[in-house]
C-alpha cells in the first residue's frame, strides 16, 4: 500500500517528487522517498557495465580458456532434496546434486523411519518420501492436522502416510481456551470507523484518506485523534511486515507463491485458539501456551521464525487476520517482542480479535520497552517519535483521565 499525500507520477527510471507545499511534514517525504525509491530500483537499477580494456599479450601466444562443462541438473534429485528440506532434513539448496549435505539428509531420514542409514535412498523409499511431500502440498489442512496432533511435528507426517494414520487424526489437535470477552472500552472518542465488511486493506485506505484530509500524519506533539494515529501505525506496520515477508518468499525454493500461501493458510485453525484467547487472557500464559506449542512442530527456531514471517505477510496481504495474528503471536512467543506491537494494534482496534484497550496497553508495552532498550525496530524504523506516540495515544484511549488531550 502506498500512501498518497499529493498527486505523483512515478515512470521507470523517473521518480516525481510531490508538491513541497501539500507536505506539512518533512517525515511523510522521507517515508515516501524511501517506499518508491526502494520500488523503483529494484526495477530499473542494473549492473554498470564493464570498460573494454587491452592487455599486452606476450610474444608466445596464450591458450583460449576452455568452457567449464555445466553439470546438467538432475530434476528428481532437486526434488528430494526438496521434499527433504519440507520434511525437517537438512539437504541444503536444492541444485539437483546429492552430495554430502544431501546423503547426511538421507541418512536422517532413513534412521527416522527406522531403516538403515545409508545415504542412498531405495525405490520405496523414495516414492514415500516423493508422494508424501507432494500429498502434504495437495492437502495442507488434512496435513497440518497431522502435524499438530503428532509429537515428530511435520515428520510425523512421513509415518502417518506410511502407516495409513493420517485419517483417525481429529480435526484440530489443540486444546481450546476459555476466555471471557472484555467489553468493548468507550471513551467518548470515536475510533476511525471500520465497518464489519471491511478488510484491513480497505481499512488502511481510509486511514490513508483520513490522513490526507488532515493534511499530513498525526505528530505525538498534536494527538487530536488518537484512534487515527494509532491507526496510521498499524498501516505502517503491515505494509512493512508485508514487504519483509515477501523478500522471504522469494527465496524458498521448491515452492510456488500459490502453494507458500496455502501452506500458511492452514496453520491457521491451528493457531486459532491462541488467536482467541488474547482478547481475554493473561499475556504471559498465553505466550507461555504458543510457546510450548511451537516445541511440538519439530522445526528449529530459525525456521519457525523464518516461517512465521513469511505467514505474517502472507496473512496481511489476503486478510487473514487468523493466520496474520497467529504469526504474530508466534514470533512474540518465539523470543521478538517487537511483534507484540501487531497484537496490541489487532486488540486495541478491535481488528481480527475482540476489542481489549487494558489488554492492549501490555502488548504495547511489551515491544516499546524493548524499542526503548534499544533493540532495532521491525517496522517504520526512520521515526524516531513512534515510540511516544505510539504510548501517548493508547494511553488517551485506554486511560483518557490520565492523559491531557
């Protein structure tokens, strides 16, 4: 999402700047220059090209180079190893060559089975480990069901196909919460409106019309409508988590973005009882809870991290609020509170979660304390007054009596 404060033409190579004189704050022009440079040289910037020199050449005449033989890529190789990589064993870039790093993959996934570990796959073993890559792809919910219910995480899946189990699993193998709902906080000030139908896309497009009605963004030193801040926050906050995720997943190999985003999709009745209970629950159970649950998926934190991230963009970009605050809480549980700010947006907003202005301000807290302790921001990292703002305008709405308008 691009923030228009004036009107702009942008053409590959030429970037029009907008008229000074509609920009009342010098920030909106650092953070539009930076959204469209960034675009715009990632289209158009290419390698400069290479002087042509001479070099004096010896009386005795020097021997062409001979081409480098390219090893031709074996396409059924590259697809175990990717399909080893899905499963949990660690077969490095999936180039088509089984090397050391691909046999030790091998061996890991033999021994898992019980087999002997060898490094070289059989025919059975192949085709199990081939088909049941492909099955999981095909069918993501039946397999994140799986997942969840087995104590192996995604492995568990290479036994469940094995064996024929993968159908006795129940729907959703996490407990469900209980919770109590918190009223919805009344202040006296009116949020932004969001209407039922709305998406977060189409809410953050009335945020940026609102913003531009106003003339500019809400400064922390003139908070008129804290609802409206905190909303432009929120925005900011998503299109960055939306552009993270994206230059994630165009590193994945061995999966198409169609099958990047049903993966992610499915996760998200799994997290849903999570989701839920943060509207109503203790902060810190509730991150103990996802915390203990990312212990039963079998992936290592690197790659739970990675992949949590790539679901964050994931869910903000298809608004799936589910699967965008299950990424979320995973990554504040998985050690980042700078993405317990998403959650106190998600709660204070009443956007994907039931409205909980309290419960938001420990949310909130949470990523500003380490924000203020200096850790390196995750979203809208060249203003320095997001901090503030951020405490000063959550605070007028959950504490209004404390706060000076």
């Amino acid at each position: 999402m691009i923030r228009f404060l004036a009107s702009v033409l942008v053409v590959p190579g030429l970037l029009a700047l907008p008229d000074p004189g509609l920009a009342q704050d010098s920030r909106q022009i650092e953070r539009f220059l930076k959204k469209e440079v960034q675009r715009a040289l990632r289209k158009t910037i290419k390698k400069p090209a290479r002087k042509k020199t001479t070099r004096k050449t010896s009386a005795k005449t020097r021997k062409a180079p001979q081409p480098v033989a390219q090893r031709p890529v074996n396409p059924e190789n590259r697809s175990i190893q990717t399909a080893l990589n899905y499963f949990g064993f660690d077969a490095g870039a999936a180039d088509g060559v089984l090397g050391p790093r691909s046999k030790s993959a091998i061996s890991g996934y033999q021994a898992f089975l019980g087999l002997t570990a060898t490094g070289a796959l059989s025919d059975r073993g192949r085709e199990l480990l081939l088909t049941s890559y492909d099955r999981a792809l095909a069918e993501p919910t039946a397999a994140a069901h799986v997942i969840a219910a087995s104590p192996h995480g995604v492995k568990g899946l290479l036994i469940a196909y094995r064996d024929g189990t993968d159908a006795a699993v129940a729907p959703i193998a996490v407990q469900p919460v209980d919770i109590t709902p918190a009223p919805r906080v009344t202040t006296g000030m009116a949020p932004t409106p969001m209407n039922p139908q709305d998406t977060l896309t189409g809410y953050c497009l009335k945020i940026d019309e609102a913003s531009t009605a106003h003339g500019g963004y809400v400064s922390v030193d003139a908070i008129d409508d804290p609802w409206r801040a905190l909303g432009e926050q929120f925005c900011f906050a998503r299109d960055d988590a939306i552009f993270g995720g994206d230059d994630l997943m165009a590193s994945v190999q061995g999966l198409s973005e169609e099958q990047i985003v049903a993966q992610c999709q499915s996760l998200g009745p799994l997290l849903a009882p999570y989701v839920v209970a943060i509207s109503g629950r203790p902060q810190e159970e509730v991150v103990g809870e996802v915390r203990d649950y990312a212990t039963t998926t079998g992936m290592p934190a690197d790659q739970l991290v990675v992949t949590s991230r790539i679901c964050l963009s994931v869910g903000y970009r298809v608004d799936d609020m589910e699967v965008a605050i299950g990424s979320a809480l995973m990554l504040a549980a998985m050690g980042d509170p700078l993405y317990s700010e998403l959650l106190g947006h998600h709660l204070m907003l009443g956007i994907g979660a039931t409205q909980n202005a309290p419960q938001a301000l420990g949310w909130y807290d949470t990523a500003m304390l380490a924000l203020e302790a200096g850790a390196e921001p995750v979203f809208d990292p060249f203003n320095p007054d997001r901090v503030p703002l951020i405490r000063k305008a959550s605070a007028m709405i959950a504490a209004p009596d404390q706060t000076t308008r």
